[in-house]
C-alpha cells in the first residue's frame, strides 16, 4: 500500500490532522493512519487505547460527522485507522472547507469555494437566479435570433411560433420563481458586463514576445452572438486573409481553419469560469492563443480531450442552450473538432493545456506556405512536392520524377536537400523501393 489521493500516513496524532479528515470528506473519501511513517512503515503509537476513543469524539464535535476508527496489531506495535466516507453535504473545519486533491490538502477559496458549494448544493454558476435582472434586460432581437437558430438547427422546430418570451426561457429552464437565472442574462441579457463584469472578450495582437503588445480590441455583448462578433473582428482587425479568384469570383481563405478558431472560441465561452478573468485571445505572426479560465471537470484529463469523451460542461445551462441553438454540434466533440480541422487542413495539431488557472487552446500558422519556402531557399520543384504532401501525406521517388518531369538523379538531389539540408521531410519505409517521405511534424486529418 502507498500514500496516494486517498490514504494518508501520519506517525502521531495532532489535532490539526482534522484538516484532513475534513478534505477527505468533502471528496471522495479515504483513511489515515495513525502510527506509520512517510514510507508506510509501522512505528507504533502511545496510548493507543486513549485516542480510540478521543479521536472519533474530535471528529464528531468538531467537523459534525462519524468516522470508523480502529486499532490494530502488528508486529507488537500498535497503530489507528481512520476511515472518511465521502460526504454529499460540504463539512467545515473551524469555518474553513478543505479538499483532499491528490496527495495534498487544499484550503477552498474564493471562487473555488463558491464552485464547490454550488457543487454540492447539486447546483452550477449559471443555475442561479440573478436578483438584479428581470424581462427589461433581456433583449429581443436576440431571441429572435435563437428561435430562428434553434428552427434551423431541428433541435427546436416548435420555437419560432412561440411569441412569449417568459414561456421561451421556461422552456430552456432559464427562469427558477419567475426570476432571470444568470445564464438567461449572459445569453440574452443587453448588457451582461453590468452584472458580470468580465463577461466579455479580450483580443490582442503581439509581436514576437507577450510582452509586445501591438494593438487590443475589447469585444461585449451577450454570449449568443459573443462568438461571431468575436470572429468578425478578427476577420477584419486581427488575421490575415488570403485571396484568391474563381473566375470573376473573389475568394478568401483564412490563415487559420474558420470552424477551428470558431469552436475554440465557443468552448471558452461555455466552459470558462465567469466570476474569474475574461477570454482573452493572443494573435502572434505564427499562431493564436485561446484561453478562459475554469478547470477540467474530476477524472477528465488533457489527454482525454484528444479523442470522444462524455460531456461534462462548466455551464451545463448555457451549453444545453448553445446546442438547442445550432452553435455546438454534438457533446463531448469540440476539442476533437478543433485538432481535426486544423490536421486536416494540414497545420500542426493544435496544443490543448491548463495554464495560468485556465484552459488554453493555441492553433499554429501554416509554417510551411510558399513565401517561407521561397525565402527558405527552395526551388521551384521542392516547393511543389511539398504542397503535393500536404494534400496526399507520401511521395516516393517516382512520384516526384513524375511531378516534376525530372530525372531520377535531379529527385534524389531534391529530396536529399529537404530531408538532409532544410529539414522538411522525413523519410519512412524500407530502403531502395519502399523507401517514401512525409512531411516532418506534419499530421494528416481524414
């Protein structure tokens, strides 16, 4: 046996291990031992007898719950186990609340201990009613926009006949007692920053470093239109389109996958804590950053968000809303969406991480478009096999003679140079015949 998330080894009792007992119980539960070492060693406890008794009588009049405690034998030493269930009521030390989160005990503050509170009540941030709003702040142009999302999407068909406006957000459970819960403010409010101050989002442009700010745009509104309007200024302000001529028709292409930037911002806006720092998002020369603050639900891990995974929202509230709405596709989808647009349009996989007491989100650049190429020194040839593999993943040999109207010579030379000298390809496969190369770094989407 191990000291882990839910075993504790202490080798004498002290008064101030009720922390502990407390943090155990307000999660999921645990034993500590009375009488071990660090290493899990017993060495044996003084008047054992005495603090079998002592030790539930503390935990009953001072944290107001019943432990199993026990002594047991080994060895000709004595030592107690403490067994915590986990309770589904918060439990208090001397008016502090504690939490066991791996291996260490936590003090709840601030708006963890709101989140933990809620949590246990069976409630979330975006459930409570908000006293100050009522129908005058919820602004009707944007249900309209809802019913008609909502009609399109099929997930609502019946919306768009309803005129009452009440009935609609009773029908999305966004009113509790007649009264505004904060997710109807935040999705339909005129002016969410007046109750939440930093529900909005903030939009940087930087040099080579965070530290080099160029320019910031502040984007508000409620959070139906937050992500389009978000999108629309970075079209116009932030990121460069590239363009392009179908016949007399003009064509522009984003740096970035839309739906790629567009998800990432959607989950942000679902899934970030709104009583913490605003979104912000940070536009570099080589890639955007996302991030909002929150964490990951329990048992679900950064890796997890790689591949299909159950659907568990910050604001379940609001993000039943987006989906009923048409602005999210399926649950448990978006990260994977994210990573997928960007393979797929042959970028670098997107990095996923928790960081500065958020989650965040960067999508990189093309790295390989023909401008970099050309001043990299590529010929002409090289450049084209390189825009061949970001679409079929492989070239052999024969293929690039083929591509090119070469000779075998005049490829290899080509091929060693982007393998050997620039670094761009790698090479796979048997030698001789079987040997073929993909691009370096690169992954291919379906």
């Amino acid at each position: 046996m191990q000291e882990s998330q839910n075993i504790e080894w202490k080798e004498i009792w002290k008064d101030e291990y009720l922390k502990w007992v407390c943090g155990f119980a307000n999660a999921a539960g645990g034993k500590i031992f009375i009488g071990k070492n660090d290493n899990g060693k017993i060495v044996g406890i003084q008047d054992s007898k005495k603090l079998l008794k002592d030790i539930p009588n503390k935990i009953q009049n001072h944290l107001g719950i019943l432990c199993d405690v026990f002594l047991h034998e080994e060895d000709s030493k004595s030592y107690i186990e403490i067994a915590v269930k986990p309770y589904e009521v918060p439990i208090s030390y001397q008016g502090k609340y504690y939490y066991r989160s791996g291996s260490t005990k936590q003090e709840l503050k601030g708006n963890t201990l709101n989140n933990f509170l809620l949590k246990k009540a069976g409630k979330t941030w975006d459930d409570i009613p908000e006293p100050k709003a009522n129908e005058e702040d919820i602004d009707l142009q944007t249900i309209e926009t809802f019913k008609d999302s909502a009609y399109k999407s099929k997930r609502m068909p019946y919306i768009r006949e309803e005129d009452n406006v009440k009935v609609i957000l009773d029908n999305l459970l966004l009113l509790e007692n007649n009264k505004l819960k904060r997710a109807a403010v935040l999705l339909f409010g005129k002016n969410p920053v007046r109750f939440y101050i930093n529900a909005y989002v903030k939009i940087g442009r930087f040099g080579k470093s965070s530290d080099d700010l160029l320019f910031q745009e502040i984007v508000e509104g409620n959070i139906f239109g937050l992500a389009d309007k978000t999108l629309e200024i970075l079209d116009k302000k932030f990121l460069i389109s590239k363009i392009s001529y179908d016949g007399l028709h003009r064509i522009e292409k984003w740096e970035y996958p839309y739906a790629a930037v567009r998800e990432a911002i959607i989950n942000a806006i679902v899934h970030r804590d709104y009583m913490g720092a605003p979104i912000q998002i940070s536009v570099y020369d080589d890639k955007v950053v996302v991030w909002n603050e929150g964490t990951l639900p329990e048992s679900l891990t950064i890796e997890d968000l790689k591949g299909p995974h159950t659907s568990r929202p910050h604001n379940p509230i609001l993000a039943s809303v987006f989906f009923k709405g048409g602005l999210i596709e399926a649950w448990g989808r978006g990260t994977l969406k994210i990573i997928n647009e960007c393979v797929s349009a042959g970028l670098p996989e997107p990095i996923i991480e928790t960081a500065f007491g958020g989650i965040q989100v960067t999508l990189f650049k093309n790295f390989l478009d023909k401008e970099k190429l050309v001043r990299l020194g590529l010929n002409s040839r090289q450049i084209k096999a390189i825009e061949f593999l970001r679409e079929n993943i492989k070239i052999t040999n024969s293929k690039y003679q083929k591509l090119n109207s070469v000779s075998k010579a005049t490829a290899t030379r080509d091929l060693m140079e982007l393998f050997d000298k620039y670094k761009l390809i790698e090479k796979k496969g048997k030698s001789g015949i079987g040997t073929y190369y993909e691009l370096k770094g690169l992954k291919k989407g379906s």
